[in-house]
C-alpha cells in the first residue's frame, strides 16, 4: 500500500512559489500503486489532482484531498527513433538525452520547465516546436476503470497548448509515459527548425544549424527572457496568445502598424502574442506589492516575495480587462488554476 503523507507543503513544489497544503501527499512509480492510491480516494471520498512539476499552476488554497505526484523517472530508447520517458522524467533533462545521443525534434523545447508527463498535457511549445510534433503515443491511467490505456497522437486533440487532457478526459486521464519519434541527425535527413524570432542568428553565431547548437541557442534566449523560478517565482507564460479574426487584426494594424502576428485558420484568423498588448498597454514592469510584471517579457508574471494566489489572479484582472479596453482583445490564462 502506498504512503499517504498528510498535511504536506507545497510551496517548493509549484514554481510561483505560493504557500498551500495537501490534505495527503500521495507517489507512485507503478500502474498498481496509482491504482491503489485511487481506490484509496475512492473510498475515503477524497478529491485527487495531479501534480508534477508543478511549472504551470496557480495554487489557489489548500487542498481537501490527496495530490498525486508521479516518480517514476526512467528514459529508455524502445525503437529506432523511438523514445519512451515516463511520467516524472525533468522535461529538460529529456531534451539533453535526445541531443546528447544525436536525436532531432525536442531542441527547440530546451529549457522548459515541468515533467515529461505535462508535455502532453499543455501541448508545450517554443521557437516554432510544440510536443505534438514528436509525440507518438501517450499512455494514461484511467481514473474511472483503473486501467492502463495508450493513444496515438491522432487521439490526443493537440491544439495550441491544448490537449483531450485538458478536455475530454480531465479529472480521468493520469499519464504515465509518453513516448516520442526522434529523428537521427546522422541521418542528414533532419530538417532543422531555426525560422523563429531570433534563434536563426543566434544558431549561426555558434556555427550553425546543429542539435547541440539549437539547444544552447534556445537555453540562451530564454535564460535571458524569463525568470529563473528558482530565483523568482514564475509559471511561464501567464495568458494564451490571442486569435483574432483576420478583419480585427486588420482593423488594429491600422492603430498599431507594429503589432506583430501570426496568420493562422488558413489566413482567417491572426494569432497575436499576448506578450506586445501588454507591453504596449504599459505593464512590462510593472510593480505593485508582492506582485509584477516581469521587465524583459511582459506575458510573465512573477511573485516578488510572498504573494499570494488572490494578488497574482487580481493582477491577472487588471491586465485582462485594461488590455480588452484598449484593443478590444480578451485574453485567456495560460496557466491551470487549483
Ligand atoms: N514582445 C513584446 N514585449 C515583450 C515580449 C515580447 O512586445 O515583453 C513581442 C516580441 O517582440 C515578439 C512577440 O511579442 O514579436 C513574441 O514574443 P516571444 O517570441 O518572446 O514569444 P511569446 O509569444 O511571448 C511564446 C510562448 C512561450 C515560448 C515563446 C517562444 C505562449 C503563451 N508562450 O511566447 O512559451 O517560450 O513563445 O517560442 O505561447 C510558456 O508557454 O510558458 C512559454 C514561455
């Protein structure tokens, strides 16, 4: 029977940094020990979450049940190309395995923070990647008929940071593994994928496209851009980018013949970065108590030093409705809110 720990801390285990409790800790390693973790809930009533590592979540109060924490941790090639990571393997710790060993297609994604088993879950993305792109299987453990299920990619829904995880099957499908198709780049085959921002220049200033030259291209960009949650806390992009239809879009470039964005909808729609609206409408930097705006990327929040969940979504408020009043753009959260 699996260890419940109760009344357990969560505050190193989100990257905001927010002050919260679990009624009962619960790990697994194993399809049986997950099972019997929810059996357990099941006959004590108890409500479940799952979390890893906690990189994306707003932690709202403390919780009246047990959060569930995957730990098996193992990465082991299953095919040619083929790699299988389980649920709690550190997602950057997967992409420096696959460049390491010569593997393409998850070194645009250096450097984000979170667990294999949540790649899925967001769809995650940077520099022109997202998961789906590689992701060939998933593999969950259902909640409701406490078994084993894996689904191929076509089944998981992906969308921009959106997945059947987050819909169909959420509160349901715990995953355990996922696995990926690589691409060897001895192979000579291997498209590189450097098109985005200013990753193409930073890549021919270390030489030129390479895995290894991708990842520490990426690792720089970022290092520069985000906080480092360790230091202060963060979850990454806080808002989606908006889509707008083609005509506003138009109608705003006329304002703001600046405004960067991205045709996408077969050209009927413009994906806006967040991230321009609020710098433009005067937050990057912004500062007020315990909570602000970060000063070199605008779409990230952060904890200045013990905020709390209520000073963060109240800030998340004030930037929503001022950024809809002066573009008439609604923004949605990135981030899952507990
Ligand atoms: N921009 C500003 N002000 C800023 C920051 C950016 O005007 O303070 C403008 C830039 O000039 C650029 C545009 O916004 O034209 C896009 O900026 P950036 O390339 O930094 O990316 P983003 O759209 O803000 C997205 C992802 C990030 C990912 C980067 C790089 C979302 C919600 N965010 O951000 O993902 O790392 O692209 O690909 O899609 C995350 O999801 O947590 C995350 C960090």
């Amino acid at each position: 029977m699996t260890n419940f720990s109760d009344n357990f801390a969560l505050r190193g285990r989100n990257t905001f940094g927010l002050d919260a409790e679990a009624r009962h800790w619960a790990e697994f390693r194993t399809a049986a020990e997950l099972r019997d973790i929810l059996l357990r809930c099941r006959e004590q009533g108890l409500p479940w979450y799952v979390l890893s590592g906690g990189s994306n979540i707003i932690l709202t109060g403390n919780f009246p049940g047990a959060v569930i924490h995957p730990a098996a941790d193992g990465i082991a090639l299953i095919g040619p190309g083929l790699v299988r990571a389980e649920a709690a393997v550190v997602w950057d710790d997967l992409v420096a395995w696959s460049v390491e060993r010569g593997l393409g297609g998850l070194e645009n994604l250096s450097l984000i923070p979170g667990y294999a088993g949540a790649a899925p879950v967001q769809n995650i993305g940077a520099y022109g990647a997202e998961a789906k792109d590689t992701i060939e299987t998933v593999e969950y453990f259902d909640a409701a008929t406490l078994e084993t299920v894996r689904i191929p990619k076509e089944a998981c829904a992906f969308g921009y940071r959106e997945s059947v995880f987050k819909g169909s099957l959420k509160g349901r499908a715990i995953v355990t593994a996922v696995e990926f198709r690589l691409t060897p780049e001895a192979d000579g085959k291997y498209a590189y994928n450097i098109g985005y921002g200013d990753l193409h220049d930073r890549v021919m200033e270390l030489g030129g496209p390479s895995l290894r030259n991708i990842r520490q291209a990426v690792i720089a960009i970022r290092e520069a851009k985000l906080p480092d949650p360790a230091v202060t806390g963060n979850a990454g992009s806080f808002f989606k980018n908006p889509v707008i239809p083609a005509a506003q879009a138009a109608e705003l470039r006329e304002r703001y013949p600046e405004m960067p964005g991205y045709a996408c909808n077969g050209g009927a729609a413009v994906k806006v970065p967040a991230a321009w609206l609020i710098d433009r409408a005067g937050w990057k930097g912004f500062r007020s108590g315990t909570v602000g705006v970060h000063p070199k990327q605008a779409l990230v929040l952060i904890n200045l030093g013990g905020a709390t969940a209520q000073e963060i979504l109240n800030l998340a408020r004030r930037i929503i409705c001022d950024v809809e009043q002066k573009f008439g753009v609604t923004l949605s959260m990135e981030v899952n809110i507990l």
